[in-house]
C-alpha cells in the first residue's frame, strides 16, 4: 500500500479515505490534507484497491462493495500498529464508520476517532434508504462535517433521523455535498474548508 503522507511525523496520523468517484490525489482531497498538515495533523492519505486500477487502467470502475472495502480499510488500521484517527470523503467517511462499527477489540483499541466529511446518509435522491443502522455501534467520538444543503443528508434530513446525540456535528452554512456554498449565500467554499480543517485539528489534537 502506498500512502500519500502530508504533516509532521509526530503528529496524530489520520487514515483518510477518498471518496466513491476521485482518487487520493483529488484537489479536494490534496487541499484538506495539506490544510491540515498545517495544523499539526500527520494526513496518510491512500487509494482503495478498485480506485488503483482505475488510475493504471484509465477506465471508468465502480467502488468494491462495502465489504471488500470495509475489510481492506480494517487492514490498514492494523498494520499501522499505532494508535490512528480514520475517517474520509463521502464514501470515505462511511467505510470508516463502518470499521468502526464492528466491534472488534483489537480495532477499539486502535481507532482514536472517525472523521467524516459529507457524509453519504442516503443516496441521491433515495432519502428512504438511510445509511445510519451502524452509527450507535461506534465507541470511539465521531465528527461529521456537513454542508446544511448537502443532496445525500442537509441539515433538515438530519434533524428528522434517530441517530446518536453524542456526534460531533460541524454544519457548514449553505454547503452542498463538497462544503461549496452557492455565490448569493456570500459565503465561500474556501472558508468552509478551513472552518472544517479547523473544527478536526481540535477534535484530534485534544486526545493528544
């Protein structure tokens, strides 16, 4: 496995994944990790296996199904017999979600908390099949950064949901699914993200 690392190396390393449709290498993805390097975060970023063919194949491939991705982010963890923030975009955040889920001691011990960054509650414009049945499994804090307009789960989709109080919640005004605001709102996508970065350099750094 080849990571992507970005910040200090004695800082708390981040397991991030990518999301369903761009790689690690994406300029959104390369932004966050960057911002938060700055902040004192070590980032390891990393492509899942379908994602790795799909760049040396140059051809259009769906994600592994949750399993299969699931059990290969599991690895991961594992084999970085440290103690480790994961988390992701999208599709990213909720396999991480998902490992840490499982239940499984050895991963408990492991995981410090999960990051997720718009995540996938539903499908588009599927809001009856949510992907919320495993969030109060999870032990460790989980941080859910959220645009409030986001098409897979807004801040009004959310509120109506049975779900853990004990998340984390960073709502990002105005923000679709990538935190970007629409221009009459006056906000920025810039200002988001670094709302963002800033809102997760605390979340990991007050374990530290």
């Amino acid at each position: 496995m080849e990571f992507i690392f970005d910040g200090p190396e004695d800082g708390p390393l981040f397991l991030f994944a990518h999301g369903a449709g761009a790689s690690c290498q994406s300029q959104w993805m390369e932004d966050m990790a960057q911002g938060l390097a700055k902040r004192g975060i070590r980032v390891a970023r990393f492509n899942f296996p379908y994602m790795q063919i799909r760049m040396q194949q140059g051809t259009r491939r769906p994600p592994d199904r949750a399993p299969k991705l699931v059990e290969f982010f599991k690895q991961l963890i594992l084999e970085s017999k440290q103690p480790v923030f994961i988390g992701g975009k999208s599709m990213g955040g909720r396999i991480a979600s998902m490992v840490a889920a499982l239940g499984d001691d050895e991963l408990n011990s492991a995981i410090k908390g999960v990051i997720c960054l718009g995540y996938p509650f539903h499908p588009q414009a599927k809001p009856e099949k949510l992907r919320i049945e495993h969030l109060p499994l999870i032990n460790a804090d989980l941080l859910i950064c959220q645009g409030t307009r986001d098409k897979l789960g807004s801040e009004l989709d959310v509120a109506s949901y049975d779900i853990s109080k004990k998340i984390d919640w960073c709502w990002l005004e105005d923000g679709d699914h990538d935190f970007k605001p629409r221009v009459k709102s006056g906000l920025t996508l810039e200002n988001h993200l670094e709302i963002a970065m800033d809102k997760i350099a605390y979340f990991t750094l007050k374990s530290e």
